[in-house]
C-alpha cells in the first residue's frame, strides 16, 4: 500500500514539474516576441541613423560648420537612436533636435533636414524656405522622391538604402561625394 502512494505520489509530482516546465516555456516565448520586435525596430533605428551620419559625412558645404546641426521635422519613425545626438564617422559631432516644419529657424539653423511625414502643403512650404541655402535634406517617407529631398531613404527589413534627387542635389550648394551617388544607384541585394 506504501508503494501505490509512493507511486501516485511520484506521478503527480512529475506531472507538476511538467506542468511547470510548459508554463515556464510559454511564459518564455510569450515574453520573447515583444523583445524580438523591439529589436527589429531598434536595428532599423540604429540602420537608419548610419546610414544619415554616413550621408552627412560625405557632404560638403560651402563654409564648413564645426559641428553639423540637424533638424527632425515631422513625426518620424525611424529617427529614436539619431536624436540622442552622436558622432559622424569623421569626428564631427552632430547635434539633432526636433522642429516644427512652419518653424522659420530651419532656414538659419540647420545643415540637414531629416523629413517625417508632412502635408504637402508643409512640404511646399519648408522646401520654399530652404531654397537657395546650403542644406541637406533627407526624407524617410514613401515618397517618389521627385520632389524636394537631396536623399530618400527606403527602410526594409533586412537593409536601409536611399535614392538621390540629382537635381536637388545640384541646387542644393551642397557637394556630395560621388562615392555616396554610386551607392545610391545599387540595387538592393535580392533575399
């Protein structure tokens, strides 16, 4: 009789430690999928900010500033690691802060502008004002890039990469490195 409880006994304990076991493993992957998205948006977040500071740092404008001041305008998505502020890969340290697209600093105040979503009535307008100044401006949008932007950044899962507005570029006043126009030109590598 000893025994049949001992063994009852045996099997109720290893249906616990089992039972225990899946919750710890379900418990596991439910709290690893947000992670694994955060992550993602982490790694495009910090794409994106490297590919901006690699096209910054091939950029040459007509009186170099000391410290490159870049300025968000919009909502954005991808700009959480950019606007911590952080170095390009020359040393030059980069300052990002955040401006409303009617803001009339923009004009005076920055070297480049990283573009978010805007109307295109704010588009119109904040292009107008930069007109004839020497700035780089970078779109994250899903526009055609026609328009406006030296630099349109096509954001994917595996890679971040860019076109180039060759007219815009021209009007701009800012020289870009050939190099970055070539990378511009690549196709993405096919998954």
């Amino acid at each position: 009789m000893k025994v049949a409880v001992w063994a009852t006994e045996r099997v109720v304990g290893c249906k616990q430690v089992l039972l225990a076991g899946l919750l710890c493993l379900l418990t596991g992957v439910a709290c690893a999928q947000p992670e694994i998205a955060v992550s993602k948006a982490d790694q495009r977040a910090r794409a994106v900010t490297q590919v901006v500071l690699g096209i910054l740092s091939y950029a040459r404008w007509p009186v170099e500033p000391q410290q490159s001041r870049l300025c968000v305008v919009g909502p954005t998505e991808y700009t959480d690691d950019l606007v911590k502020g952080t170095t390009q890969p020359t040393g030059r340290p980069v300052t990002v802060r955040r401006l409303l697209a009617d803001n009339p600093a923009i004009a005076g105040e920055c070297d480049a502008v990283y573009i978010g979503k805007l109307t295109s009535d704010e588009r119109s307008r904040l292009f107008a004002s930069l007109t004839g100044r020497p700035v780089v401006s970078i779109s994250e949008g899903d526009d055609q890039c026609t328009v406006g932007s030296l630099f349109c950044l096509r954001v994917g899962d595996q890679q971040v990469s860019f076109e180039v507005n060759l007219d815009s570029v021209a009007r701009s006043g800012v020289r870009i490195h050939p190099s970055v126009l070539q990378l511009s030109r690549r196709k993405p590598a096919a998954p």
